[in-house]
C-alpha cells in the first residue's frame, strides 16, 4: 500500500519544511509515502469561499484514482489517540487497497464534490492548526503509527 498526502499550496517556512523532510524520509523505512502540493490558486481574492472550495476540490479530485481511499483531514472528523490511528492505519493496509489518500484542503475546507468522493474524515485536534502545521503534525502522527505498529520506543505508552 501506498499513503499520498495532498495539500494546498507550498510551505514557504524552511525549518518547518525541514522537519517535514526529516520525518518522509523516516517514514521511507515502514511505507512508500508521497507528499504532494497542489499549487495555490490565481487570483483568489477575486473568488468567493465557495468558488476557491469548488476550484480547489476539482484539483483535489483530479489527483484521486478511482481505486484511492480518500480520506479527509477535517475539523469535523473523526479524533483518533495515536494508538488508535495506527490500528486504523493497520486496517487499511489488511484491506488490500492500493493507495490511501490523505487530504488537508484549502483555508475554506473542502467543495461537496471532494466530500461526497471521500471515504472518511479524521480530525487531528478540536484546536485550529495552521495549514503549514498540521502537515508536518499529520506526517509525524504517520511515523508514530508505524513505529507503533512495529512496537519500536518512539511512542510511550
């Protein structure tokens, strides 16, 4: 199984981005893990919150196969404990799917298109995280899933 993130727009914070390498490259040892931008949109103070979701969630959509599990980082998803996550993230990789997508959308969240394609929507906290942030938040919950799964000392229980 393969684990994509998407997000909208680069990170333009060099030592955040440098732990966001720190932790893909971990991650290399226990999946193939791929980090992919989806260039922010032109002129989006010329668009409404709706417009930017729409056009957002059709560049979102044309990143997902129809074989993809989509799930959405989400303020309104699912709260998982990290040993909860890796159990989660077990599940899926027993299910036979090819490639389990994860998404941080845009600062409006996500178009009904994108919300109506996804399987499952995880929250990673009830506190509001800057875009920039919860990548490498995520990235790092994925390591300590794996490391957990693998009964490796990085988490203590």
């Amino acid at each position: 199984m393969t684990i994509k993130l998407l997000a909208i727009g680069k990170t333009d914070n060099a030592p955040l981005q440098q732990l966001i390498e720190d932790y893909k490259k971990r991650l290399g040892f226990y999946i193939k893990f791929n980090f992919e931008i989806i260039p922010d949109l032109k002129n989006s103070k010329n668009l409404s919150k709706e417009q930017q979701k729409q056009k957002e969630g059709e560049l979102i959509l044309h990143q997902i196969k129809s074989t993809d599990v989509l799930i959405l980082l989400d303020e309104n998803g699912k709260q998982l404990d990290s040993v909860l996550f890796s159990n989660y993230l077990q599940k899926h990789m027993n299910s036979g799917i090819k490639q389990l997508v994860f998404v941080i959308g845009g600062p409006y969240g996500f178009s009904q298109d994108v919300y109506k394609k996804a399987q499952g929507k995880l929250s990673l906290s009830k506190m509001t995280f800057s875009h920039q942030m919860v990548r490498l938040f995520f990235i790092e919950q994925l390591y300590r899933g794996f490391t957990i799964l693998r009964n490796e000392p990085y988490h203590h229980r």
